[in-house]
C-alpha cells in the first residue's frame, strides 16, 4: 500500500538542479528525457524565459527520496509558433 502522505512534489527551475546520474537513472534509456539532452536545451537558450518555455522540472519525493522527475515547461506565449490561433488567444 502506498503512503500518499509520504508522497510530495516540487517544482525545480533547472535540470541542473538534479546531479546528472540521479535524473539518468529515474529517465532510463529514452534519449530525450536524459539529463544531457534537457541541460543542453537550457543551455542553448531553446528553451527559457526569453522564448516562452520555462523549464520547471516537477520532483516527487516519497519522503526524503527522489521517486521521479518529469521535465516540464511552462509556456508563457504563443510566439514563434507555428500555427496561431489569435481568437484563443
């Protein structure tokens, strides 16, 4: 049985902010759910504030232990898209 009190959640502003062989072994073998990969597209500037995806890695806890990390990405305009929808908008 599961402890959903055990169980918290955290949102990170970096994959950096996880060591590489943590996140690596939560990931597994997909190729762009590796640490290297994310890192690099923060690096880059492909993904930041600047262009509208905010990089928020989510982390679970069961207690004080790193269960799982999901890259997740705030989006903060549709600029640079391409298909635009302005009555969504």
């Amino acid at each position: 049985m599961i402890d959903f009190a055990a169980i918290s959640c955290r949102f990170l502003c970096s994959v950096a902010e996880v060591p590489q062989d943590m996140w690596n072994a939560l990931a597994g073998p997909q190729p762009f759910l590796r640490h290297e990969f994310l890192q690099a597209l923060e690096e880059s500037g492909s993904v930041g504030g600047h262009c509208g995806w905010q990089a928020e890695p989510l982390a679970v806890y069961r207690g004080a232990e790193l269960a799982a990390l999901v890259p997740v990405y705030r989006k903060t305009h549709s600029y640079g898209e391409y298909v635009f929808d302005w009555s969504w908008a």
